[in-house]
C-alpha cells in the first residue's frame, strides 16, 4: 500500500470563483487542533527531515509547489504538491522531507494536536531504530 495517502478536496467554487472547506472528522480524519502555514522557504531550501509518534496531518499546497518525500523506514515515496484540491495525509511514524520549493509556495497543515517538541524524531538512524 502506498504511503502517499491523497484526500481530494472538490471545489464549492460557482461563477464567482472557488473555495475549499476543510472539516475535521468529516473531509479530514481527525479532530483539527492546530493550522499552520509554510510560506517564502529561501531558494535551494529543503524542510522537514523529522517523524511523528502521534501527531496525524493533512498537507495542502494552497499555491505553487514543492516536492514531498515519504518514508516508512522500508519504503521511500514522492510526489509533487502543485494542488489546492488535494491533501496528503501523514500519520505518525513516516520520515517526511519537502525539497524544491517554488518560491510562490504555500503549504497549509492541518494537525491532530498542538506543538510538541517531544512528539518529533528529528535522527533518521533513530526514526529507523523506532520503526524497525
Ligand atoms: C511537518 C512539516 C510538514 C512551532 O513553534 N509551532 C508549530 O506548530 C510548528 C509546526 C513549528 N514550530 C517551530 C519549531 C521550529 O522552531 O517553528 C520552527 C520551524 O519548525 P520545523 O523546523 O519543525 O519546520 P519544518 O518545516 O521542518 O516542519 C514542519 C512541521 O514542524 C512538521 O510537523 O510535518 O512542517
């Protein structure tokens, strides 16, 4: 099964234009505790290189793009987020790397529970001891 998990998100657009609703427990799988946004990532930047134990989110590239790796410990994934209509969900225990950032992009995140600094692997050579 893949680790690049797409929630479609369908426009409620009409002749004005468009708009996304994003609703915990109903388009998104969990309760939404926390919003954050990554936006103006410097050129030739690359961000993540860290796991969750817990913590569950829902990535949405609201405009431009970049390009996000996923892996398990076994397997490695990636794809390019370049769509306000679809998210990527991240449970916990996947490594998660974004690289190749347009400087245009926007990522917007949906998270099942507030900061914790605790909940991050932030040692690959760990994360790996921690899935294995
Ligand atoms: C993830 C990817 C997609 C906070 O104080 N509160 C927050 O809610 C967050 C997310 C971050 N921070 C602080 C911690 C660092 O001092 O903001 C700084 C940058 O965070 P970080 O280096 O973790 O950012 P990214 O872009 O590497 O990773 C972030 C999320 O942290 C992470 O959960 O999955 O985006």
């Amino acid at each position: 099964m893949s680790l690049l998990k797409f929630i479609d998100f369908p426009p409620l657009g009409d002749e004005r234009g468009s708009l996304v609703a994003l609703e915990g427990n109903k388009n998104v799988p969990f309760t939404i505790k926390r919003v954050y946004y990554i936006f103006d990532t410097k050129k030739g930047v690359s961000r993540g290189f860290h796991a969750h134990k817990k913590l569950q989110q829902v990535v949405i590239c609201i405009a431009g793009s970049c390009r996000m790796v996923v892996d398990d410990g076994a397997t490695r994934e990636e794809a390019w987020l370049n769509s306000s209509l679809k998210g990527l969900l991240i449970n916990g225990f996947v490594w998660r790397e974004m690289h190749d950032f347009s400087d245009d992009c926007i990522l917007l995140v949906l998270a099942s529970e507030h900061y914790d600094e605790a909940d991050y692997i932030r040692n690959y050579e760990n994360f790996l001891k921690e899935v294995s």
